[in-house]
C-alpha cells in the first residue's frame, strides 16, 4: 500500500519532468531517482510542498573521477510511509538554493559549500559554517583529491556576525570557552537591557574532520570511530553505521533486541543528565545531586553489563558482543526499577517548588510552526508538536515486536521538553523489560560481508533524536561516509527559542535543548 | 519528604572504597601469549605492539575490547591497571612494566597541593569526556571535598584539564586561554584524543593531541577515563596519596 504510495509519486514526478527523470527504481528503503541536473530544485520544491516531504538529510559526493561531475543528493522522507526516497542529481560548481522555500535547507547547503566549494545560488546566507578564518585557500577537504591527513594553506578571512545596531542595543559574546563543563561553541547575543533581541550561534570548533576520517576506513575501526563522533550518544552512531553498512544483512534475533537494550540504556543515562542539568541550572541542587547519582547509578550499570561506562564496545559489525548473562538480566530489572521510582520522587519534588516552575514554564518556547519549518527533531521536537519518532516510524532492530509510547506535547518550553525526557525514561525503562523477557536465547554476533555497490541509510532514534548515516560504497569500500547528526537539525532552532527571552535563561534554555557540539561540527 | 531527604544513606565512595575500585586496561599474559599479532591487527588505532614483546600503548587505546574478542588463546585481558603518567612513554604497559610513580616539581606541590582549581577545555573531544569530568561532581565521585573544584574562568585556575586532538579551530582558544592562566599553572592531557590524537587526530582538521602545542605535566588514560582514574591522578600528582 505506502509502496504503491511511493510509487504513485515517482510517476507523477515523472510525468512532469518526462525524460529528465532519469532513473528510478526500487532501493533497500524505498526508491532511488536521478533527475536531470536543471530540474533537481525542482523536483525537491515539487514533493515538499505538494506532498508533505520533507529532508531527513541532504549531501554531496565528489564523483569527478567516476563520472566526471559532483553530485547531490537528497534523502526525503514522506508523512505516513515508511519508504524513503533519494533523489540524486549531477552538479558542477553551482547549484540552486532551496533556503528561500525550505528553511531547514540552510545549513546543508552551507555545509556542501564549506566542504565542496559548489555555490549555492540565492542563498540568503552564505558564510561559512564548519570552517572558520584563516582557513584553506580553495581547497575544499571534502574534494577527492584532498588526504585526510593533507595540511590546508591558510587564507586569512573574517566572518561577520549578524549584530542588531540601536539605541542600548549590545553585544554580549560568549565562548568558545564556557564557564561549564561543556562543548565549545560561540554564542553571540544582541540585547536590550536583559532582553535577547537576537542570538547567532557559531559552531565548527571541534571539527575534526570525521567524514574523511571515515572515507575509505576499513570498517572495524569505522565502527569504533563512529561511537566517538558524539560520545553522548554513541550506540546510536554505532547502530547507525551497522544498519547503512549491514544493509539488509538479517541480524540475529538475540543481537536486535540486546540492541535495542543499548539504545534504550543510552537514553535513560542521557535523559537523566539532562534534566538534573535543569534542576542544577535553575540552582535546586538537591534534586540536581539525586538524578546525578541516578545518572552515575545507570553508567554504573552500563559498566557492569558490557565493561564500558558509556556502553561503546558492546555493538559489533553483525551483532553484540555475548551480552546479558542470567545475572545481568536480574541487574538490569534490579538496577531500572530503582532509578524509575526515584526519578518519579525527584521530579515530584521539582515540580511541586513554585521558584522552579517559574523558571521552566513559557521559557525559551519554540512554536510549533517554527519546528517544523526548521524541521526539529528528537525530543526538542517532540516538545513542540513534532510527532517525529524513528523506532515508530521506520523501525529497525526489534523496535517493531516492542511496545512503547512516544510522548507528545505542544507547549516548546523548557518545562515541556522536560516531560518529554521525564516520559521517554518512563517508556525506555518498560521497553527495556519488555525486550529482556523476549529476548530470545542464541547467539548474538553474525559476520556480514561488504555491502554491496550503492548508498546505504541507517537511521536511528538516538537519545537526542533522528540521526542519520548514509554511505556510498564501492567495491565494498565507503567511499563517502555522510554523518547527520540531531542536533544539526536542532542547533538552529535554539536561535529562535531564545528571542524575548533574559540572557541569565540561556544557560538554561541550552540545558534543555541538550545539543551536541561534536556531533553538529563533525 | 523532609525525612527521606535528611535520613538517606551516605553515597560518596570513601577513599578506600576508590582505591579499591579497579579499572583495568587490556594486558597479555605472557606464560599463554605466543605474540601471533591478531590483537594487533584487530586494534582499531594500532595500539599494541608484538615487535620484541606485546605492549599496549594507553595513549591510543580505545578500551574498545576488540583485542579481547580475536585472541583465541585467551592471554588477553583487562587485567592491566589503568593509571596516569608524567611522561608519554610511561603509558606504553607490558606485563613487565614497573609502574613509576606520578610526582611533579617539589616546588609546584608545595603551592598547589593543598587545594587545586582546575578549567576544563575542549579542544575537540566527542564529549564523552566531558560526561566523566561532569561525574566527577556527582555524589558519589564528589571531588571538591578534596579541594578540587572546576572554575569558571582560565583567570582563577591552576590547572587546564584538556579533552580532544586540538582541532585546528579550537587551536587559538586554547592558546589564549593558556595565556589567560596565572603561573604556576599545570596542563592535564584527559582521554585517547589529547593524549595522541586517536582516533581522528592527524586529519586536515585536528591535530595529534595536547602535548603538540603545550607543556603537559599528567597524562591520564582512558576513552574516556574512568572518574576514578582522574581522582587518583590529581591526589597522585599533588603528592596526597601514593598509588602503587
């Protein structure tokens, strides 16, 4: 039924382009088209505004040698079908810019511009993103003939802030380095009084050159790689990868629930971060030191059952390793029972402090039209009425054989994203029971061989939303490794959540959004 | 309420109980090891070596436990203790390795032992780190009742603890936030990244880790390293404690 759906609009598409459709065909998930170079824009406008698509991911590939051009690629995904579509198109030195139409186009395009060198043409806001001054003179390290090891020559540069100019407007900037213990980034604030009357966040300080990293990586240490491009949530870049590069390789049953079980042990420990990270931020330190010893209580776990606080080192190629023991299985239950009911104390107690409420309720709202312009995702999204969820979505591993709820509320405050995470522990906790009593016994590893010649996706739910790999392989090597993390989804929503609001909230407002630096720069 | 909050038991990890805990690295056996190479080839960053005897480098270790998985002989565990280091080499173990203890200059023991102030840069790590040094506050870690606590600004610190490879835009931040440190001040190389730059250092984007640009004074291992490792390693270098 959705395949015919899928189909249906391929061949609409292809009734309006004719010939310059170049192919289409069936794909591991979904459909795969090529357009003609002229009507690529186009045709991405055409199925985001007629038919409710919208773009999980955009990139390019640097296919000079192969086939003598550039091109890029759009993964889009549609309301109500589970397939994907890639729309593929060649590209020499420029392209149309979607940003005019399609806000969340932004940052892509300024991402293939930074690392490609192709200009996007009409593109309201082309500075540079990931690469900062003194920087590279034309040389663009995505490009194949740059090494991942090559030394750029600098080229002195300035970037220029946006800055509100008026009568008691300043500037107030902050970082790379902050006062926490936290990831570097910029944030240059324009207020009046106390008011934000503009934020530009500026990012790109730990880029560390992960896509070409990963190009050509044998994939054992692509896996290991992959668990470190966000720490946080590293068993979702790990499932991730394992998902693009097994494509369509049948995991044993035992290894996709004990996956699931990782997943979900990630999100707990990093939803429990997060919202004693609120209580420590709105300076209510004794419900901040419990979750923190509930947190320490789940890495404690994590340790116990796989010999990694942060679980890295348990997902492999085709599998896990022998996890979950007779024992470890009565830890799990144990050890979830426990932090659920505590978590539920601790979240009484803030909830019934009138001083805290008053600082989460109405603060830093994103409004629902604005999440789904910028199309945010994870529970960001979710608090403001994006009812985005990938395990429900386009399942993968046992998500499909499990129950859960994926709580929604349209507030976008501070206190909304809150009871995102505060429910999400609750269902991650009771899909972690589910998924130990049907775990089946039998082993857990496989050994897929390479994936065929083609592009591969792998999408996961991680703790801080939809995250995406999609590979392009070669003679069963990666030769294009594109990693789309949540929060390059989410980062620019923050921008928007923070107008009108006092800067001593933005401290707080960022706790919220929970973003990942490392993951956004790459 | 009240009462549950009053009467709740003691949580902090008594000294003893942390130099209890263990936290291990990956080591051969040398009576089962035949020096094959498959943990070698299996190591995603080239961290062992079989060249005259089997060592591991903790500088480049993941603690990813792929070694463990291919030796079919079973002479690797994690039997080896993960501690940090004054000097580099000191972290490439063997089974023979004599551990040499972590002392700095009498001189900067003495106006620093007592109580240590430390600023955390990231300099290009995952943030897995990050999550460590956060624990170090929680209840049970609870490093200020040491007398170490992390400030706010480069301007009130005696210590730069530092994370990631150095990337290339992190570079001159953390060179002016250096400079913003009053001497005597001490560098501290945290994880795989600032140690060598593994796994993603040596890129046209980042660097081969800390002690390329600054002075480093400890080198604590682990990816990331265990909140225990970086307790010791402080009260180790302060001349508090001896860890043998």
């Amino acid at each position: 039924m959705s395949e015919d759906g899928l189909e249906g609009i391929v061949k609409e598409l292809r009734r309006e382009i004719g010939e310059d459709l170049r192919h289409s065909g069936p794909w591991d998930r979904g459909m795969q088209c090529e357009v003609e170079r002229s009507h690529l824009a186009g045709a991405v406008g055409t199925l985001i505004a007629k038919h409710g698509a919208s773009m999980v991911s955009m990139h390019a590939t640097d296919d000079r040698q192969s086939r003598g051009s550039f091109a890029l690629h759009y993964l889009l995904s549609f309301p109500s079908k589970r397939e994907l579509l890639m729309l593929s198109g060649e590209t020499d030195g420029s392209f149309t810019s979607l940003t005019p139409q399609i806000y969340h186009a932004n940052w892509y395009e300024r991402e293939v511009m930074d690392m490609f060198g192709l200009v996007a043409t009409g593109h309201p806001d082309p500075r540079p993103l990931v690469l900062h001054d003194g920087w590279y003179k034309g040389s663009h390290p995505l490009r194949k003939h740059i090494g991942c090891d090559d030394g750029l020559a600098p080229e002195r540069r300035r970037y220029e802030f946006n800055v509100l100019k008026g009568d008691g407007v300043f500037e107030v900037p902050v970082g790379p380095v902050h006062a926490g213990v936290i990831e570097p980034g910029h944030f240059r604030f324009s207020a009046a009084g106390e008011s934000i009357l503009n934020l530009e966040v500026r990012l790109g300080y730990v880029h560390r050159g992960v896509e070409k990293c990963l190009e050509g990586a044998p994939p054992g240490r692509a896996l290991r790689m992959t668990e470190r491009i966000s720490g946080d949530n590293g068993v979702a870049h790990s499932l991730a990868f394992c998902q693009a590069y097994e494509a369509g390789h049948d995991v044993p049953p035992r290894a996709q629930y004990a996956r699931c079980i990782l997943a979900e042990l990630e999100r707990v420990y990093n939803h429990l971060g997060d919202i004693a990270g609120l209580a420590l931020d709105t300076a209510f330190a004794v419900p901040a030191a419990d979750i923190y010893a509930l947190r320490e209580v789940m890495l404690g776990l994590n340790a116990r059952i796989t010999g990694h606080r942060m679980l890295w080192g348990a997902v492999t190629l085709g599998g896990t390793r022998d996890l979950l023991s007779e024992a470890d299985v009565d830890d799990v239950q144990g050890t979830l029972m426990k932090v659920g009911n505590e978590l539920r104390t601790s979240v009484e107690r803030m909830r019934s402090s009138p001083s805290f409420m008053d600082r989460v309720d109405t603060t830093g709202i994103v409004e629902e039209k604005v999440a789904r312009d910028l199309r945010v995702v994870g529970p960001i999204g979710r608090a403001s009425g994006q009812d985005l969820d990938v395990r429900r979505d386009h399942p993968y591993e046992a998500y499909s054989k499990l129950n859960f709820r994926v709580p929604l509320f349209r507030e976008g405050d501070v206190s909304a994203r809150m009871n995102v995470r505060v429910q999400e522990v609750d269902e991650s906790i009771s899909l972690v029971m589910e998924a130990l009593d049907r775990m089946p016994s039998g082993g857990g590893s496989s050994r897929p061989g390479p994936p065929r010649d083609g592009v591969h996706v792998g999408l996961v739910e991680a703790p801080s939303g939809e995250l995406v790999h999609i590979i392009h392989t070669e003679g069963g090597k990666v030769v294009r490794h594109k990693v789309r993390d949540p929060s390059f989804c989410n980062w620019p929503a923050i921008q928007e959540a923070v107008l009108g609001d006092i800067v001593p909230d933005f401290p707080l407002i960022n706790k919220s959004f929970s973003l990942s630096y490392a993951g956004n720069d790459l | 309420m009240m009462q549950s909050m009053l009467f709740k038991k003691r949580r902090t990890l008594s000294l003893r109980e942390l130099l209890d805990q263990r936290v291990g690295c990956p080591l051969a056996d040398p009576l089962i090891c035949d020096m094959c190479g498959k943990c070698s080839e299996a190591c995603p960053t080239q961290a062992i070596s079989v060249s005259d005897r089997w060592s591991v480098d903790l500088g480049k270790c993941l603690w990813c436990g792929d070694c463990l998985e291919t030796c079919e002989k079973g002479a690797l565990s994690m039997a080896g203790g993960c501690e940090a280091a004054g000097r580099r080499q000191d972290l490439i173990l063997s089974a023979e390795t004599e551990r040499s203890a972590l002392r700095l200059k009498d001189e900067t023991r003495k106006v620093l032992g007592r109580s240590l102030a430390i600023r955390e840069v990231d300099a290009g790590s995952c943030n897995g780190c990050e999550v460590e040094v956060n624990s170090l506050s929680n209840p049970m870690y609870d490093l200020e009742r040491f007398g170490i606590r992390m400030v706010a600004s480069p301007r009130h610190a005696d210590m730069l603890l530092v994370t990631g490879p150095v990337t290339r835009n992190m570079l001159p931040a953390l060179m002016k936030t250096y400079a913003a440190t009053p001497e005597p001040k001490l560098i501290a190389a945290l994880g795989t990244c600032a140690i060598s730059g593994c796994p993603f250092g040596n890129s046209y984007a980042s660097g081969k880790g800390v002690s390329d640009v600054l002075p480093v004074d400890i080198f604590i291992p682990g990816c990331p390293p265990h909140p225990r490792t970086i307790i010791m390693a402080l009260l180790e270098a302060l001349g508090r404690l001896q860890v043998t």
